[in-house]
C-alpha cells in the first residue's frame, strides 16, 4: 500500500541529550510503522548552535540537507554544509553534523530501518 502524509503531521521528537545531543528534533518519516521494509527517512531539525554527537555505528547512512547551513565534522575535519548538500557517511565513520547559522538545519537523514525499530 502506498502511503501518502506530511511532514507537518508527523510527531517531533526532542532527542537532545544534555551536551552530547543539542537543540534536536527528529521524526520518523518512514520507517516501521510504515511496514517498510528496508530504509528509514527521518527528518532532524537542529536548532541555530544545536548539533548531534559526535560517534559512529555500524551502517551507512546518507543525509539531504533541506534548509539552513552547518558543519559535518568527520575525521578529516570539518565541512560546509548546507541547502541542497549530500552527504554519505560510511559504516564506522565518526561524524557530527552542527547549525552553524541563524536559523533551523533541516536535513532527510536515511539509514536501515532496523536503526528504528
């Protein structure tokens, strides 16, 4: 079954995590409760200064940036990053994506749907 729905409707989540996770907001736009059946697209939102932490696991990932700009700081440094920017992160690559401006970092984050489940 095709499933159609807006990314408005979907839940926010805050994952923000004391100093390791900052101004982070995620949602789960496709995943297991959509029975898909190999991927996961979510949606984070990092707030002006928020970022993610720095780490790494087990499977790739790649990620759309949709609005805003900011920094990917991987193990050669930091990037630019911003909208319309694609970036792919390996298996067991450290990385940390960071808002490096004024307003919102929107970016499509898909990974393994078993990363949701």
């Amino acid at each position: 079954m095709v499933i159609v729905k807006e990314m408005s409707e979907v839940p926010a989540m805050d994952v923000s995590h004391g100093t390791e996770v900052v101004g982070a907001m995620k949602r789960v736009l496709i995943g297991p409760a959509d029975h898909a059946p190999t991927f996961a697209v979510r949606l984070f939102t990092l707030a002006p200064g928020g970022h993610t932490p720095f780490h790494s696991h087990p499977f790739e990932h790649g990620v759309i940036v949709l609005r805003g700009a900011g920094t990917v700081l991987t193990a050669m440094g930091p990037r630019a990053i911003g909208e319309g920017s694609v970036v792919f992160v390996p298996p067991g690559e450290r990385h940390q994506f960071r808002n490096a401006g004024s307003i919102p970092l929107q970016f499509l984050c898909i990974v393994p749907v078993g990363v949701e489940a």
